[in-house]
C-alpha cells in the first residue's frame, strides 16, 4: 500500500508555530519517501504568494520559503479555493507550482486508500 499524508493548515502567520509545524511536518515527510499533499487554508493562503513566506520568521525554525519550496518540488501545494478568492488572491499571484483547489478535491486526497490527514 502506497501511504500519503494529507497536511491543511489553517492558520497564518500569526500563529507562527502551528505554521512552522506543518510546513515542517510536511518537508520532513518528504524526505522519508512519503507522498506529500499540504493544503494551505484561511490566511495561510499567503504563504503561497511570492515573498511571503521570505518574510516568515520564527526562532530556531528552518526558513519557511525553504520548506515550501521542497514542498512544490518533491509533493503537492494546494491553496484553497474559497481562502483565495475572500483574499482577492487569483492563480496569476500564486508561485509558480501553486494550484488552487476546493474541498471536494481535499476530500478526495483525503479519504484515499493509504491517507493520513493532519489539520494544523
């Protein structure tokens, strides 16, 4: 059985260490050979515009771009349909590599064989 993590994260970047959490989470599954599925939601949305997570800073946490970047090169980096669009955020201000999905499409990774989903 093929296993995959499904990771959301809900919050933004004033909650620093949730977010550093899951982007952690997220990178360190990757290395492991995991496939990676992470969700941005609410006002984490903003790390998949540029510059934003450039801007993140948490003590003794590795970068955020960083992360986030290994996230898109090696698994998949979702930014929530309905998040996006309250934030006037549209598919052209997102990093490249960036898709923009709904809930439907979360279920779906979810709820497959093999899934773990965390919410942060």
């Amino acid at each position: 059985m093929n296993r995959s993590l499904v990771i959301k994260l809900t919050a933004g970047a004033d909650d620093a260490e949730k977010c550093a959490q899951a982007f952690t989470v997220a990178a360190t599954a990757l290395t492991a050979g995991v496939t990676v599925s992470m969700w941005l939601t609410g006002d984490a949305v903003w790390f998949a515009v540029p510059g934003k997570a450039e801007a993140f800073e948490l003590p003794h946490a590795a970068p955020m771009a960083d992360l986030r970047d290994a996230i898109i090169a090696a698994g998949t980096l979702t930014v929530c349909t309905q998040c996006a669009t309250r934030r006037g955020i549209e598919k052209e201000d997102l990093i490249k590599g960036t898709r923009i999905a709904g809930a439907a499409a979360f279920v779906e990774e979810a709820l497959a064989d093999g899934a773990q989903a965390l919410v942060y």
